[in-house]
C-alpha cells in the first residue's frame, strides 16, 4: 500500500544488473513495454493459426488433417473437425485477438514503452505495479491456452460468452472446464488491466516534464492517457460480470440461467435467472472495450500522418476533443449489440442515436487527418503507409457501423457476415494497422536500428490490398443473409453457392498471413542486422526523439527535459529546420 | 488511490445494477432475515474508521492506532463469518434464492477487499510498531486511511442496499 500513496519519488530504482532482474522481473516500463508487444506477437500469430484453420474447414470441409487429431482428440476425430471445435476455435480466436493482441499490443505495449518518454518521466508512476501487470497478464495468457488442453477442450461461446451456454457446463464440449478457463483468464486479464490503467492515469496527471501542458502533450499520450480511463471502468464492469457467471457455474447461484430450461433431455436445476442481465453486463464492458483497442492507434496515426506531412496535425484542439467525445459516448451505447435481444423501441432508439452520435468526433478525427495531409510534403515511408491505410480501413469500417447503428436494418444484419465484415476492419485491422504503424515508427527508438523499408512496403501492400479481399465480400455475404459461426455450408442450399466467394476469401487469406512472415523476418532481422538508427531518424519533434536510441535505463540520463512548445511544429515559417523540438527554448523567449 | 477506488466503485456499480434487474424482473425472490450481528459488526467498523482517522491525525505516535483499527477489522471480518454461519444454520445457502446469492456475493465481495485492507493495516502498523521511520510513511497512512473509510462507507450502502432493497 505505501507505494500506492505517492506518485514521485517511488520511481528512483536503479539500473538492475541480473539477467532475471534485467529482462525477466524487469522495472524498467521499457523492458515491460517489449514483453507486452512481445506477448501480443506471439498471440497473434496464435490467433491468426486458429483463423486460417476455420477459414480452411470452411471451404474444405472435409479435408482430412491428421496433425490436427493429434493436437484436438475429441474435436477432431479422424482428422475432420466436428462443428464443436470450429466453434471452440472462434471463441478462442476472438478472445485471443481481443485481449491479448489488441488490448495488449497497443496500449500496454508501446503505451509503457513510449509514454514515459513523451512525456519526459523517467519511469511508470509505479513501476512494481506496472512488473506485476504483466505477469498477471501472461499468467492470463497462459491459463487461457491451457482450456484447449483440458478434457472437452475450449469454450464454444464465443468471446462475448452469452449465457445460459457459457454459464452450464453441461451445454457442450468445453463448456465444462475450458470455460471456467476462460472466465479465470480473463478475470486475471482484468485485474491486469485495471492495475496497468492506473498506472497509465497516475503517470499522465503527475510526471509530465516542466513545461508540458495536457495541451501540449502528443496525441498518442492523449489516446493512451484516455484509453487508461476506459479501461478502469470498463475491466472493472468485466470483472464483476465475470465473477457472477463463475458463481452460477460453480456455486449453483441464478444470476444468468433462466428457469426451466432443459440440456440433453434434462431440466436444469436453476431459476429466473436473466441472460439478458450478462448481456447488458458484458456490453458495458464491451463497447468501450472497441474503443479501448483502436484510440492507441488513432493517437499513433495522428503522430505519423503529421511527422510525414511535414505538417502540424490539423486541429489540435479538436482531436483532444474527439478523442475525450468517443471515451465518453463510447459507455453509452452498449444497447446497439442488443437490438434483437427484445428491448424497447425507446431504447433502441436511444441507443442507435448516441451511437450514430458517435460518428461526429469520428468524422472530425478522418477529416482532420486528411486536413493534415493535404498540402503536406508527404514522406512515404513504411509507418506513413500504415497510418494512411489505418484511415482507409476505418473509414471502410465506420460506413458499415452507420448500417449496424440502425436498429432496423441491424435486425436483419444481425447475426451475418455483414457484421464479422464491419467488426474486422474497424477493430480488427484498423487496430492492427495502427501497430504495425507504431511498430514501423518506433523500431528505431526501441532497438536502436531502422526496419527495412522496401520489405515493410511490400508487407504494407500484401496485407491492405489482403485485408480488403478477406473482409470486403463478407459484406456481401451478409447482404445475402449468410449466418455467421455456421462451421460449414455444404448443408445449406442456399449459401452453398457462396462456396467460389469462400474459396477466394480463404485463399486471401492464406497470402495475407504469409505476407506476415515477411514482418515477422524483417523485426527479428532488423533487430540485429538492420541500418543503424540516429536519434531522430524521422525528423520528429516529440520528446522521445531527444534521447539515444535505445533510451538509457532512465531515459534522460538524469536529465529533466523542460518543454516549450506543443507536439507537432512542423514547416514553421522562419525556423532554421523543417521542424522545431518539443525542448527548444522559444527564440522570443531565449533573448529574455 | 482515488483512481483504485473508482475501480471499486464500478465494481459494485455493476454489482448493484445485477441486483437491481435481478430482483425487478425475478417472480422467484424471497426476502432472507438478516442476522442481526450485522448491526454489531456495522458499529465494529465505524468504530474503526474512528480510530483510523486518529491514527491520521496523531502522525508521529500512530501505531497503537493503527493496531486498534487493524484488531477491530479483523474482529469485523470475524463477524460477517459469523453471520454466514448463522445464515447457514438456518438453512439458507448461497445457491438458496437470488436475494440469498447477492447476499453471500456483496458481503464476500467486500470482505475481500476490507481483507486487502486489514493486510495493509498490518503492513503499516507493524512497520511503525518497529519504530521504523521510512520516506512515504504519513502517505502511506493516508492512503490506507482513505481506502478504509471508503470500505466502510461502502458497507454502509450495502448494508442499507441489503436491509432496504432486499424485502
């Protein structure tokens, strides 16, 4: 408790020696950082695996795997996969995807890595808290992975976990232990979270340099600092939920089971339960949860777009707004993922306005981007190309959202690939695209080399033209009222003849996960054979950018940088450079 | 520490929001008789935010304070299993009825984090019973002081939520 009370002082550790206290129970929120974003890439590619699997068992459904009967017994028998494990399979792809890659990579990853820097701090408010996140989340991770392993393997009910399946463990394979698995993993992963976004808040409001207003801060420290505040109210919403569907699985309580229901012939003894009650539980959590995965990038974009414009970001004052609109009416719009759930015309109305409300400080963000490049001696470089992809596929997303947000057409959307399509480009690869911009653009800075320029190119180009031929014709499937969560359509006269559309998509989807292994190589490579990097490669102005590459354990060598000016002066009529750093004394005020 | 508690807060937001819906939609709930050791253990924990806060103030000599208000947490702690126990004996459970379920739920849940409590308690009050004077000792008496009003409060609202709402 005595290191929760104040903010300075806890922070002056020094320089572990000790490869354990170095790079395994690591303070430093450096070294965190890269667990964190080294914990999410191996997520991902675990995420990944799972979705090529279904996309595979969608197009050949009966393509026998014998390598797959040995890692599934019971899910693939004979080497096919039952609808069970296909199920089980997109549970855990999504969960997987969801918390441990876009919540993780993002906020905790280059959040601890780089908002200590930008704001001229020499560590996390709490770097001990900050240690313990981590391995909390990786103990998450791994009680996560283990449900696969457990007798019925892992959880069918998806990532949102609907009761009454999620909450009996009679009703289904991996209902039993694989989801206690997973209510413990992501309880683990919120308690995580909560502790980490008061870390983020603390470090934000009490350890910025002399000089640094909250309106001189960059972006990204806005979308992060904003992001930490979602996040302990959101997890906390999660963790309660979580532990009232933990209570009607094991302790026989009827928070979520209705009366009366009956699962493999037999009347299960519980009563008047609401699963409705989860629902509106889970969304609470869940919608700024969305918001939670995608403003790191907004704020990572922001940075990109302006550095490579050459220009200040169009609109300060107005992104800082945008960004505080969406965490805002982002807890109020839970409803719209519970259209068809009964609820009131009123409410629905209510929920569909707010969220379509939504679309302004959305609209202000993409237009103040576009403001920014416009007119701007723009730099093509790897960061700039995902960050320019990063607005397309949130525009393409977004358009979808405005359908979804309309209770009547939701109803009949619902349900279909219409919204895997819009959910996928708006949270999944618009979040993605903001890491790989992120990652691109901070290379430099973290391993003191430059990425590989013609082979990130290639990487961007594979993968936008890729994301865009995976999820651009499922928009189409939903149009003609295909299910989502169907394991096959070979059953099914109707959609059977989407099986060509299937096909393409799924071989889309093969190259776009192998142009990831071009990435993959050019990290690992330039992370040892890459151009060495200078301080200030790009040319930027953020405080990050004043120190060596890598930063010294305390970042300023002791130093306390003091700030001058806002974060993005870019082309200032007059000034020697193209750009002016955050630290430079005002010339008006150096002849003081 | 005030962020921490906006934490809890939403916590039992959502606690009491479950309990809202649960109860307003249910034909199946039954109001239980709650022990009336609560009332005992109420007066127990608001005599320990009392000494708490004498803890906060002294400064300098706060440790036998300090060592009151962890010995009455603990003694609160006690009470709350024993009104469990007493529950039980008269035969109502956790998996009884839902007033039952929220019941065990809410005082569970803020057992726990009066428990965190009372460790941080013994924490601060053994290190200053040693005499050890360290940098942040009056921020950590602060820290803990507010954290421990809070859950008092807190069990005050759930008390009042139980008593009230539970009929």
């Amino acid at each position: 408790m005595a290191e929760l009370a104040p903010a300075h002082a806890a922070h002056a550790h020094a320089a572990p020696t000790g490869f354990i206290r170095k790079y395994i129970f690591s303070l430093d929120h450096k070294v965190i950082g890269l667990q964190y974003y080294f914990l999410a890439l191996v997520a991902v590619f675990v995420g990944m695996a799972l979705s090529l699997l279904m996309r595979w068992h969608l197009v050949w459904p009966q393509s026998h795997m014998g390598w797959l009967e040995k890692l599934f017994p019971a899910g693939a028998a004979g080497g096919v996969m039952t609808p069970e494990l296909y199920l089980s399979l997109m549970t855990m792809h999504g969960t997987i995807m969801v918390f441990f890659v876009l919540t993780t990579a993002p906020q905790s990853g280059f959040g601890n890595y780089i908002l200590p820097i930008q704001i001229g701090a020499e560590d996390m408010a709490f770097p001990t808290l900050n240690m313990l996140s981590f391995w909390v989340t990786f103990v998450g991770f791994v009680v996560l992975i283990a449900a696969f392993f457990v007798t019925g393997g892992a959880p069918l009910s998806g990532w949102t976990a609907y009761p009454p399946m999620s909450a009996l463990p009679e009703a289904g394979p991996g209902e039993g232990a694989g989801q206690t698995l997973w209510i413990v993993s992501l309880a683990l992963f919120s308690a995580a979270s909560l502790l980490g976004a008061l870390n983020f808040i603390t470090t934000t409001l009490d350890l910025r340099a002399r000089g640094l207003s909250l309106m001189r801060m960059p972006l990204t420290c806005w979308t992060w600092f904003v992001t930490a505040i979602l996040g302990l109210l959101a997890f906390a919403v999660l963790l309660a939920a979580g532990v009232l569907l933990l209570m009607d699985r094991i302790a026989g309580t009827s928070f979520f089971v209705p009366a009366g229901l009956v699962v493999s012939d037999r009347v299960i003894n519980h009563s008047g339960g609401s699963p409705l009650l989860w629902q509106h539980l889970f969304w609470f959590f869940g919608h700024p949860e969305v918001y939670i995965a995608i403003l790191p990038g907004m704020g990572v974009v922001s940075q990109v777009i302006s550095t490579f414009s050459r220009k200040p970001i169009f609109g300060y004052r107005a992104m800082v707004f945008a960004i505080l609109a969406i965490g805002a009416l982002g807890f109020g719009v839970w409803g719209h993922h519970m259209f068809i759930s009964g609820m009131s015309p009123y409410s629905a109305m209510a929920f569909s306005v707010l969220t379509m409300s939504i679309g302004v400080p959305s609209a202000i963000k993409t237009f103040n981007w576009i403001g920014t490049l416009w007119g701007g001696k723009i730099r093509f470089t790897t960061p700039m190309m995902f960050a320019i992809g990063f607005v397309s596929v949130f525009v393409t997303g977004g358009l979808s959202g405005m359908f979804l947000g309309q209770p009547p057409v939701d109803l009949f959307f619902h349900d279909t690939y219409f919204v895997v399509a819009h959910f996928h480009m708006i949270m999944g690869v618009a979040s993605i695209f903001g890491i790989f911009a992120a990652t691109y653009y901070w290379f430099p800075k973290m391993f003191g080399r430059m990425m590989n320029d013609p082979l990130g190119k290639l990487h961007f180009w594979i993968t936008f033209i890729g994301v865009y031929a995976v999820f651009g014709p499922m928009h189409y499937l939903g149009l003609i009222g295909h299910p989502r969560r169907y394991a096959e359509i070979t059953g099914v006269n109707y959609l059977a003849q989407s099986h060509p559309l299937h096909l393409f998509m799924t071989i889309a989807a093969l190259i776009t996960v192998g142009a990831q292994l071009i990435f993959l190589f050019n990290l690992f490579w330039s992370m040892f054979k890459g151009k060495k990097a200078e301080m200030n490669p790009w040319e930027a102005t953020t405080l990050e950018w004043t120190v060596p590459s890598p930063p010294p354990h305390d970042n300023f060598a002791g130093a306390h940088p003091v700030v001058y000016r806002g974060p993005y002066e870019y082309s200032v009529p007059g000034a020697p450079k193209d750009y002016i750093m955050q630290n430079d004394p005002e010339p008006a005020k150096a002849a003081h | 520490m005030w962020l921490a508690l906006g934490a809890v807060v939403m916590v039992f937001a959502a606690f009491t929001s479950a309990y809202v819906v649960r109860k307003g939609m249910s034909l199946d709930w039954q109001a239980i008789r709650l022990p009336s050791i609560l009332w005992l253990n109420t007066a127990v924990l608001l005599a320990s935010s009392a000494t708490i806060e004498k803890a906060r103030r002294e400064r300098q000599s706060c440790e036998s304070w300090l060592a009151a208000t962890s010995v009455l947490g603990a003694a609160f702690l006690a009470g709350q299993y024993v009104a469990w126990q007493q529950l039980r004996a008269a035969g109502v459970f956790l998996a009884s009825n839902p007033s039952s379920s929220f019941f065990y739920l809410l005082t569970g849940a803020h057992g726990v984090h009066l428990l965190g409590g009372v460790l941080a308690l013994f924490y601060v009050a053994g290190r200053a019973w040693r005499g050890a004077e360290w940098p942040n000792r009056q921020a950590a008496v602060e820290a803990t002081a507010l954290y421990w009003h809070f859950m008092d409060g807190l069990w005050i609202y759930l008390f009042f939520l139980l008593q009230v709402g539970g009929k």
